[in-house]
C-alpha cells in the first residue's frame, strides 16, 4: 500500500483529492447550499484530464504487453469526451430554469454515447484467448443476465419516475442513458467473464468497480434531488470512478509480469460467479417488494420461488465445481509425468517458451540433468527398481528450487529446469542445491542406489531460441559426464567433444552438407525404381567427405542431431518438390527429434511450402535409438494423420522390444544390412522371420545392404519384394537419381 502514496503516484493522489474535495462539497450544500453549484461540478470535469494523463503514462510502460499498453491508451483517449460530457451537463444544468426537470442534455448524451463505444471497444480489442462458439454463447448468457439484472434496478429507481412524469424529453433522456449504462455493463461483464491472462487481476476488478459506478449513477438522481434540486449523482459518481480508473492504471503499472518468489499461479475457476450475484440481488428486490404487500400468499410464493431459485443455483454451483476438479485433473494429466507427476515435455517448453517471450529482457538458464548408469540399474534390478529411484530423484530436485522454476521430466532419466530469472550467479546457486539434494543414495527395496548425475547449464535471456538454449544445455550437460562424480557445466562456444565435431554446427549453419539418394527397387526379374533413401554428408573444407558415421554419433552426443535432421527434411523436400509428382522419398529421422514437440509441425510446415504430399515420404527411425514411450508416441500419431509414412530402420540390430511394432503406427520394417548378407546355415533366418512377422502385420518389409544376385534371389525367395544395395546402385547425386525414375513418371 506503501507504493499508493509514492512519487510516482501523483496522478492517483489528485484523483483522491479531488473526490474528497467534491464529498465535503456536496454534503456542505446538501445541509445549507453556501458553495457555488459550478464548484461542484468542476471536479468532474478536471478528473477526466488528471486519469487521462495516467492512463497515458501507464500506456508508455515497457514491461507491459503490447496488446495491455495499447488498451490504456484507448482508455486515456475515452476520459476526454467523458470530461467534455460532464461539462457539457453541468453548463446545461446551470443555465436551466428548473434545475429538478432539467434532465440529461444532449451534448452529455452525445458525450457518453461516445465514451461507452470507445470503452467498449478498448475492452473487446484486448486478446481473449481461444474461444469456441460454445465459449462465446455463454459468455453472452452470463453478460446478458447481469445486464438484465441492471435494467432492472435502472427501471425501479429510474426509468418509472420519468415515465410517470410523463415529460416526453425526460422519458428520452432516462432511455438514452438507461442504454448507455447497460451497455457499458454488458461489455464489463463480458471482458470480466472471459480468460484474460495479460490484465493484472486487480487492475481488471477496479475497471469493473469503475463501470459500476458510471451505470448506477443515474439510480441515485431521487435521493439527490429530493435533497436539494441542483444536487446531480454526476458531481459525486464520476470523480469516484475517477479513484478507480486511477488505481486501476496504478496496479497494472505495477504489476509483476513473471512469476514471484514464493507465489503460485492462480487458478481461474471453470464458471462465474457474477450472473449468480446478479440473480440473487433481483430475488433480493423482488423480496423487499413483495414484503410490502398485504397479501400472505404472495409472499408465500414469492418466497418459494426465490428458495427454489437458490438451491437450483447451489445445485448447478455445486456441479460446476466436480466438473472443474475433473478438468484441473485432465489438465494435469495431459501436461505432468504419469510417473514422477513432474511438468512433462509439453509444459516445459511451454514454460519456458513463456519466459523467454517476456518483453523485459530478463535471464533465463536451463538446466539439463542426465542420470549416469541408470541403464545399469534398470537391467540388473528391475524397471520397478528403476522407477522407483526416479520418482525420488524428482522429488529431490523439486523440493531444492524456487517457486518460480519448473523442473520436468523429459523422458528416461533425462530432467529439465527452467531457471526463470536466473543469471549465471543464481544459476550455479541452483546446480549446487540440485548436487546437494543428490548427494545421499536412495534406498529401493533392500538396496542402496547412489546417485550420479550430469548437469549441463545453458545461459540465456528473453528472445532467445529455446531449441538454441536447449541443445547448449545438452553439449554441456555431454560435457559434464567427463567429470567426476555429479557435476555441472556452464555450455561454452568450444565445448565440442573433438575439432570435428567443434566444426558440425558451422557445418549445419553454412550448408557444407549435402545429400545423396540411394534407390529402392523391386526385387522383380528386371528391378524398378520404387524411390530412393536420402543419405547425408559432409563436405568438410579440411578432410574431405565424411561419411555419417564420422558425425552423427557425435550429433547425438551433443544435440546437433535435431538441427542436423531440419537441415536434411528441408533440403529432400525442397528437393522432391523439383522432380516428378509421385517420386518416393525415404527420410532418417533420430528418436531425439521425436521429442521434440513440434517436430510434426515442422514437417507438416516444410511440407506446405514445397508443396510435397506428405505419403511421397517416409520417415525412417533408427532402431538401435529405441524410441521411447509418452511424447514419442503422440508425435509419431501426429506424422501419420499429416498422412506420412514411418519406417524402422536396421530392423533386429537394436534393443527395441517387439511390442514396439504394435505400439508405434509402423507402414514399414527395413531389415539390417546383417541379416541380408547373411550365409544360409540350415537354420530359418532372421530374414525370414522378420518378413514372415511384417505380412502377419501388414507391413512393407524392405531389404538393405544387398550387394549379390545369390542374395536378391534368396530374398526374393523369401519373400521379399523391395530392397536395395550396391547390386542395384550405389548412392548417387540428385540429377543421376532423377535419370533413372520411370520415363512415364518424367514425362
């Protein structure tokens, strides 16, 4: 409160002033009218210029939005026709002969009019978020209902007197700002009712306290009048909602835009209370009108209808309020770890996309966390034993951070912070805390587990890339697991494991890759091009081309595997788009990018612009990176509704369970090169195993690495009808690839 009554709060202070000023003036008249009726009717005209100001400082602050500064500056530009209104009315009530009959004039009607549009129009410019259609009619039910609300008290303390007055200019003036004050209510309770997460919550109640008291000004005009005839609400209501508007423009000044130490995010409840309070102040009016009849059994019934009235209110408050519970549980469902209830992948990117989009330029670290030698654990004691010990490493690293930071699980034994705030200072303040929670060994069932882990630190601000902040955590956290036992690395611009690898990422970034195309064919007496698999390497300006085997282990060590996979994707597909419609293209993607969760959007983006379908690719997966469980699986749903199509890759070389088939939404297995060149034994092959297991589930079954007529014949025999090898082509550029597409297909 202490921040009210600043320096930088002069406008709110005169706002007060000001409404004292006008309170002590309009009960000193009101007793005996000794103060000049001008006098009262100033502060309602200078208020409009002291809140307009305001409003205009609050719109020059940059830590707020853009979309919020934009709103006050609508809201400071509507104070000057309110101001022109005020006076408007105070020079028509002054020079009238019968101040009590006077009414409202034009030029405040006029005036107002113009205020409650721009108001109006200030409030629904603000960004809403995603409404369906179903969103927005309730949101008209519940604003509607309020406004009725307010009608009808306009009509029982307004609107009948000027009826039974029977003035014809009265009865206008009463409807014309009867209409304008329920306008501005509904807009209120709309933008009230509808998720808002740019708005301080405070500023956004005092807006509302602020139309209240614009619309039931004219309400008061009996009691006013009944005191003196030259008394108006005018010259009492608006320097009020002068004080409102003034400490709603401090508070969102103010404001805090990221999180707070110590203060959790507030949830919004699924329903408003607001239409209720409304319908329960019109069942209090009915009351306190029938109350005054005679008759016992209209107050019988009246009072039965408003107790009926509450409990179907209490019963549909109550069955909002199960429905809320089950939606705060689907939402947490969706966005935690099933396992250790950590924020998962989805949540983490979200959080840390949101505090990287802050407009003050704050730090934001991330932290990655590796489990050494958890593989071990989970293979000599069990999956049960294993989860156990991450459910406690979770609850370890949650119980040392801030409020502020979110740790997530990524999946394995991968976790992830995000150091909202945080500078290289506070972010080794944090490593420390995490070393220190992982110090002591966890015991599981009889055994005692220490705990190594590797954490890589990755420094940056708001506006940097999240994927960029990601993978320097990974390089650093793969630098970390060279040290001994737990410990934590900062990410720098030489942290490569060798000069190879030092050299990958400038490689990536200045298109010293390039890509060549290995056809598939059939296995038919005279073999035709079915298409081809895209392979990449590297024109290194020292050694020459390297071969994938030389850099993509290092990729995946270091995290330059998911940029090196865009760079391939964009480069086959900008590539396809040039050759003839129908061509088929097998594309190696890693499991990495399969947790990356917009990986299916960036391969429907790439398809977009090119103009590729996306059944001309597949996408091949390395079996020996087993893809795990969770996100994975979502992403790999995502690539088949774009309607792509997935392969696996060195089929029976990698530690992939079988249920993996049934559980990931396959169209192909490619058996090992192994296998294929394989000497017949006597015994049944892997081969034929493995293309007797793709019929049973209907999948495209491709063989690799055949380089004999001895073994095209056995495969074929095997039942094989798709392969490729040196026997059929070696990898060849794009032009000599395009040569050998079907002359119908080129023509």
């Amino acid at each position: 409160m202490d921040g009210l009554w600043s320096s930088g709060s002069r406008p709110l202070r005169a706002s007060v002033a000001l409404l004292v000023v006008t309170v002590v003036a309009v009960v000193v008249n009101a007793i005996n009218p000794v103060i000049p009726w001008a006098f009262l009717w100033l502060p309602g005209v200078v208020g409009a210029g002291v809140l307009a100001l305001d409003c205009f400082r609050t719109s020059r602050a940059e830590h707020l939005p853009p979309a919020v500064r934009q709103f006050w500056r609508r809201i400071g530009t509507l104070c000057i026709p309110v101001g022109l209104g005020n006076a408007a009315q105070a020079y028509h009530t002054l020079t009238a002969s019968d101040p009590l009959h006077a009414g409202a004039g034009a030029g405040q009607i006029a005036f107002q009019g113009v205020a409650v549009v721009l108001v109006m129009y200030a409030l629904l410019r603000l960004p809403f978020g995603h409404q369906t259609r179903g969103d927005v009619f309730r949101v008209v039910l519940d604003a509607g209902t309020v406004m009725l609300a307010c009608a009808l008290f306009l009509w029982h303390f307004s609107g009948r007197y000027a009826l039974e007055d029977g003035d014809p200019r009265m009865i206008f003036t009463s409807l014309a700002l009867s209409v304008l004050a329920l306008l501005a209510v509904f807009a209120v309770a709309k933008f009230l009712l509808t998720s808002q997460n740019h708005m301080d919550p405070g500023a956004l109640r005092m807006i509302g306290v602020a139309v209240l008291i614009g619309a039931i000004g004219p309400v008061l005009r009996p009691l006013f009048s009944s005191l003196d005839p030259n008394l108006f609400p005018d010259m009492l209501d608006l320097p009020a909602l002068y004080v409102a508007g003034a400490l709603a423009a401090h508070r969102q000044r103010t404001a805090q835009t990221g999180p707070r130490r110590g203060v959790k995010p507030v949830r919004r409840r699924p329903f408003s209370f607001l239409p209720y309070v409304a319908v329960a102040v019109v069942d209090g009016l009915l009351l306190a009108i029938t109350w005054r009849d005679d008759s016992t059994d209209r107050r019988i019934v009246v009072v039965s209808a408003v107790l009926l009235t509450a409990v179907v209110v209490l019963r549909q408050v109550t069955a909002f309020q199960d429905n809320g519970r089950l939606l705060l549980r689907l939402d947490h469902n969706a966005t935690h770890d099933a396992l250790t209830q950590l924020p998962n992948r989805v949540l983490f990117h979200e959080r840390l996309q949101k505090a990287l989009t802050m407009p003050d330029g704050r730090a934001v670290a991330v932290a990655l966390i590796d489990l050494d030698d958890f593989k071990e654990v989970n293979d000599t004691l069990g999956h049960e034993v294993g989860d156990q010990l991450l459910i406690a490493v979770a609850q370890r690293l949650a119980g040392c951070l801030r409020v502020e930071d979110t740790v997530a699980r990524l999946g394995g034994d991968e976790f992830v912070v995000v150091l909202d705030g945080a500078d290289p200072d506070a972010a080794d303040l944090a490593a420390r805390r995490m070393i220190d929670s992982l110090r002591a060994p966890v015991l599981v069932d009889g055994h005692e587990l220490p705990i190594r882990a590797s954490i890589g630190i990755a420094d940056g601000h708001a506006g940097d890339d999240p994927s960029v902040l990601l993978r320097r955590a990974d390089i650093a956290m793969y630098a970390a697991k060279a040290l001994p036992g737990t410990a934590a690395l900062h990410y720098a611009a030489d942290m490569a494991a060798t000069s190879v690898g030092a050299e990958l990422e400038d490689a990536i970034r200045d298109d010293q890759l390039f890509l060549l195309f290995q056809p598939i064919v059939t296995l038919d007496e005279k073999p035709r091009v079915l298409g081809a698999e895209v392979l990449v390497r590297w024109n290194h300006p020292l050694h020459g081309t390297l071969a994938p085997d030389a850099f993509l282990p290092l990729a995946e060590r270091t995290g330059l595997i998911v940029p090196l996979s865009r760079w391939v994707l964009r480069a086959s597909l900008r590539q396809l788009a040039g050759w003839p419609a129908g061509t088929l293209l097998n594309i190696n993607i890693s499991a990495r990018d399969l947790r990356e969760a917009d990986f299916a959007a960036t391969v429907a983006g790439l398809l977009d612009e090119y103009g590729v379908a996306a059944s001309q690719i597949t996408l091949e997966i390395t079996e020996s990176m087993p893809v795990e469980p969770g996100e994975s699986f979502l992403v790999l749903e995502e690539l088949r509704a774009l309607g792509v199509r997935l392969a696996l890759d060195d089929f029976g070389t990698g530690s992939s369970p079988l249920s993996l088939l049934h559980d990931v939404p396959l169209d192909e297995v490619k058996l090992d090169r192994s296998f294929t060149q394989a000497d017949p034994d006597g015994r049944v092959s892997v081969a034929a195993g493995v293309v007797h297991l793709a019929e049973a589930l209907h999948l495209h079954a491709v063989a690799e690495g055949v380089e004999t007529h001895e073994q095209a014949e056995r495969l074929r025999e095997l039942g094989y009808q798709a392969a490729q090898g040196f026997l059929f082509a070696r990898p060849m550029p794009a032009a000599d690839f395009e040569a050998l597409l079907p002359a119908v297909a080129r023509a």
